[in-house]
C-alpha cells in the first residue's frame, strides 16, 4: 500500500500511521500531518520533517497537534538546530506563524 499511497493519482488520501511510517515513509507531496501521539526527540523532527518537502505546487506543510507537543518540539530544536542558529529566533518565526493560523481559524 506504500507505493500506491505515493502516487500523485493515488486514491489513498489519508494514512493512519503507526512507527514505521513515521520515520521511514516519505511522500513528497505530504501537506498535512495529526498529531495524536506523543512523540519526542528525533522521531519528532523526523514526523515533522515529512510535511516540510519542497513540492511543485506545494506552499506549506501543515501540523496539527491534538496532544500539545510544545515542550517536546522545543527540546527537539535545542537539541538538534545548528548551535549557531539563534534558537529564540525559531521560536519567534514559529510563534508568528501559528498566529497566523490561529486569526485563519
């Protein structure tokens, strides 16, 4: 099911994904991903990662957190950013977008 899901004509449009897929599976058109599991670290950058791929006609990758991953996305920036990146400004950027989707919805 994989590579049927990857197809740009797949009539799979949504995947329920349980390890595996998560750090392993990449669909380049991917735009939205739910959180409901808690997941930390490197497994959280990588979730994250799948939403965050350059695509023809692609604007953004969307996160959707129902679980509150807040504390563990920051632990995960401090731990694996470049140390030369001003990680406040991260977290400004990241701030001021999710503002943005906050007036959207």
């Amino acid at each position: 099911m994989g590579e049927e899901f990857k197809k740009d004509n797949s009539k799979y449009k949504i995947a329920i994904v349980v390890d595996m897929w998560l750090t392993g599976f990449d669909v380049l058109d991917l735009d939205v991903m739910y959180f409901i599991k808690l997941l930390k670290s490197y497994n959280l950058m990588q979730a994250i990662a799948r939403v965050n791929r350059v695509y023809p006609g692609k604007c953004y990758g969307l996160i959707v957190d129902y679980i509150g991953l807040e504390k563990a996305l920051d632990e995960a920036l401090a731990k694996y950013t470049d140390r030369e990146t001003n990680v406040q400004d991260i977290y400004n950027l990241r701030k001021e977008k999710l503002s943005i989707l906050n007036e959207w919805f």
